[in-house]
C-alpha cells in the first residue's frame, strides 16, 4: 500500500507533542524537520506494519531516501525517552486522565542464531517449543485507563553473565554430587545488570517523576514479581496504591509455629462459589477464599487469595499487599492484567517493532522502540478513535484502524493525482517510481548468475575408472 504526505491526525498528533515538549523543556522542542521525519516515520509504521527505512523508502511517494531517515535517527538530536514520556502525558491530557492502574510484564523478542550487532541479545526459554531461542527480553509498563490502554515505559533485560556462568557450574557440580561447601560460592550481582524486578520498580519510579498528578489505584503483575521485596518497594513508591501479584502453590504459610503450603491451606479452607466480574463485562462463577497470613518468604502478613472459574481443577493464588481491601475487589482487579497480554499482542502484530526493526546498537534497538510505541499513541487520535473514546464506546481495534489508516492514505494519493495540474506526468511519475522501488531482484533464480562447470573432465576418466577397479 502506497501512501504520500502524512495524514492530518498525524500532523496533528506531533503538534501536539511538540507542545507538550515545549511546555516542560522549551530548549528541547522539535525542529521543522525534525516533526516531518517522525511524522513520515509514523505513516510509514502504519503501511508497512515494520520499522524498515528500505520499506518506508520503497511504499511512500516522493518520501525521503533509505540513507536520510537512518541519518535522522542516528544523528538528529531528538531526547528520545523524554519523547515518550510527553507523548504520554499529551494523550492523558487530552483525555483528561486522572487515575488509572498500573501493570507490568515482559516479553520476547525472536533475533537470529547469529546476532553481533543488535543489542541486549541472549538465551530465551522459548515457551512455544520447549527449547531456547536467542533473542531480546523487554519489561513493558501499561496504563491501564477507564477508556484506554497505552504502554508508557519500557527496558531491556540482559542477565548478569558472571551469575549465569555460575548457575550453569553449580548445576554441574550438583549433579556431580560435590557437596555445597566444596562448590564455589555465588557471585554478588553486578549492579549493571538488574534483575526484572529492578527494572519494573525503576520504570513505576520514571513514572512518578514525569506524571506526579495521575494517581495510580493499583499495580499488577505476574508470579515473577510475587516477591515480598517488589510488593514493599511498589506500595512506596505509591503510598495508596494496592499491589497485586501471584505466589506459587508451594510457597510456604506460617501458622503460629508451623510452616504450610499454600496449595495445602486452602485444600482444608476451600473457597466458596462467587460470581465476578471480569474486566467490568459479563459476570462469571468462580470458586473464591481468602484469607489474611504470614507469607513466609514475604516475612510479613498478606492478604492471599485462592482462585478457580468454574470448570477449572486447580486453585491460582493471588497476593495482596493492602489488606484492607476487600476480596471480590482484589480478585476483579487482578482479572485486569490480562489487558496487558492484549496490548502487547497488539503491539507485536500491528505497530511494526516484532517484524522488522535491524537497527544495531542500543540505540537502534530503544529508539526504534519508541517509535513504534509512538505509533501505538497516535492512534488514540484518530477521528474515529477519538469520536468512540469521548462518547465512551469500545475502542476500534488497532489492525482495523491500520487498515482504515492504509486506505485513507491510497485515496489521499488518488485524490493529489487527480488534482495535479497534469494528472498524466503525475502518473507516468507514479508508475517509473513503482517500478523502481517496489520490482526487487530474486534470489530464487539462476538468471544472470552461473550454474558453474556442470560436465565431466576428460583427463580425469583413468583416474575414476582406477579408484572403481580398487573398489
């Protein structure tokens, strides 16, 4: 799909933007060509569902070249994460957002065996087949909003070679039988490379320092950030906020001097059946108990939650660091970290980022990152969007307004060539720069390579009729 100039509610939106920029950081603002880039970048997100220069290059009319948009992003001074944090705040604004949910998680990119330049690359569990997979790993923070969804913070995760180096030894030597006194002991962890908690706990912490007026309900996140540390360290940072998370069934409970499974507590004190609402739509069974205990690894009191919907055998459990919510408040409000999941999956496969982003260096990676999040921003301003948005209907989904966005811009092109003063040179302009951009060579034919030398040699028969007789 072709598309010309950017649209109007992209112009718009980096307007905006550049406004917001202004009003904290006048000497950071965006410069002419520099609006035009991002504005150009974002149509070409929308088109060609990628963060490709050649792609953008190859679909947009009389756009820049390959070599000019890599130039503008390596070299342009544009303060890349402060850009993301006023594309947040203007949508905020414009929506006139006050109070939200807060949710972490992470997920994986899939990079080649063979990957030198492309940073934060390592090991990945891959769930789908069991094995690993080389690959990224990002912590994404989503605004979870009354009317919208929107990512508005993200890093990279690397683990700390030395503590990797050492877990796969001592996982050696164990399986050796050396005893742990005689095995080398755990290396400290090199502050370089922070744990994913870390990392979530930093972004939750960027957030308050850019949005210190939008108040934060409640933070949720999966078992991985389960631990008594991320609960105490995410309730500080927003006093009033609940924080919400899972444990493992055999994390032990302390009761008076005894030490008991989760899963085995809740098998005496068995839930009772309750109807909930998931994610605020229709109500559904669901088998709910609760109870007030001393986590063991926590070292304090939690509010923990056993939960199964109807047609499910085992319990997931739920922890709560404010105990003085109530249960069916607690078990709503953790249904909805699954739109995290959604965003995501939305992100992955309609913002350009998983499919072709080759961008080397950390810089490569983070900040064609952020654009693609930029593109997941914009959107929120489209026409349509906006008129479901303000009278309070569901949102269009993003695949559907990427494909209204593609058609819009193939009309827009139509439209400036039927208007052109000579709509005949325009066309004839059109189609030599199709043929040029769009017509690649293929590497599936021979034509014009060589098969090479494809016949017998004769000086070489008496030696082959030789070997065959010693056969």
């Amino acid at each position: 799909m072709l598309f010309g100039d950017p649209l109007p509610f992209v112009n718009s939106y980096i307007e905006i933007l550049n406004h917001t920029i202004k009003e904290h950081k006048p000497d950071f603002g965006l410069s002419v060509i520099q609006r035009a880039w991002l504005a150009f970048c974002l149509m070409g997100i929308f088109v060609t569902n990628s963060v490709c220069w050649a792609k953008f290059n190859r679909f947009s009319i009389g756009g820049y070249s390959s070599a000019a948009l890599s130039w503008m992003f390596r070299k342009s001074k544009i303060f890349w994460i402060f850009l993301l944090h006023m594309s947040t705040e203007a949508i905020l604004r414009r929506y006139k957002i006050s109070q939200a949910c807060m949710a972490v998680d992470d997920t994986h990119k899939k990079r080649s065996k063979l990957t030198r330049k492309i940073a934060w690359v390592h090991k990945l569990k891959d769930k789908a087949s069991g094995g690993f997979i080389m690959g990224q790993s990002i912590i994404f923070l989503v605004l979870i909003t009354p009317r919208f969804n929107i990512p508005v913070g993200f890093d990279f995760y690397l683990p700390d070679p030395d503590l990797s180096a050492w877990y796969k030894q001592d996982a050696k030597l164990k399986k050796q039988g050396v005893p742990k006194r005689e095995r080398p002991p755990k290396p400290a962890r090199n502050p370089n490379y922070p744990t994913k908690q870390d990392i979530a706990l930093k972004l939750l912490e960027e957030f308050k320092c850019h949005h210190p007026e939008i108040k934060i309900q409640c933070i949720l996140a999966d078992a991985l950030y389960g631990t008594g540390r991320f609960l105490d360290r995410a309730s500080a940072i927003y006093d009033e906020a609940q924080v919400i998370s899972q444990i493992r069934e055999n994390q032990n409970l302390r009761l008076k001097k005894s030490k008991v499974p989760v899963r085995e507590y809740f098998a005496k004190h068995p839930g009772v059946p309750q109807t909930i609402k998931i994610r605020g739509d229709k109500p559904v069974k669901a088998t709910i108990g609760s109870a007030r205990l001393q986590v063991n690894a926590h070292g304090k009191k939690r509010f923990v939650i056993a939960l199964k919907y109807e047609g499910e055998e085992e319990y997931r459990y739920l922890v709560a660091k404010d105990m003085s919510w109530r249960t069916m408040d607690i078990a709503q409000a953790y249904t909805l970290r699954w739109l995290v999941e959604v965003v995501l999956q939305d992100w992955k496969s309609n913002e350009g980022w998983n499919a072709e982003t080759k961008q080397p260096g950390p810089e490569g990676s983070s900040q064609s990152l952020i654009l693609s999040l930029l593109a997941d921003h914009c959107l929120l301003l489209h026409p349509d969007q906006s008129a479901r948005l303000e009278n309070n209907l569901p949102a269009y989904t993003v695949g559907s307004l990427r494909t209204q966005i593609k058609v819009e811009s193939l009309v827009a092109v139509i439209r400036d060539l039927v208007n052109s003063d000579d709509p005949e040179e325009k066309l004839a302009c059109l189609s030599e720069t199709l043929k040029e951009n769009i017509l690649a060579p293929s590497k599936k034919h021979m034509s014009g390579r060589e098969l090479g030398r494809l016949k017998p040699t004769p000086s070489l028969k008496y030696r082959a009729a030789m070997v065959a007789a010693y056969v």
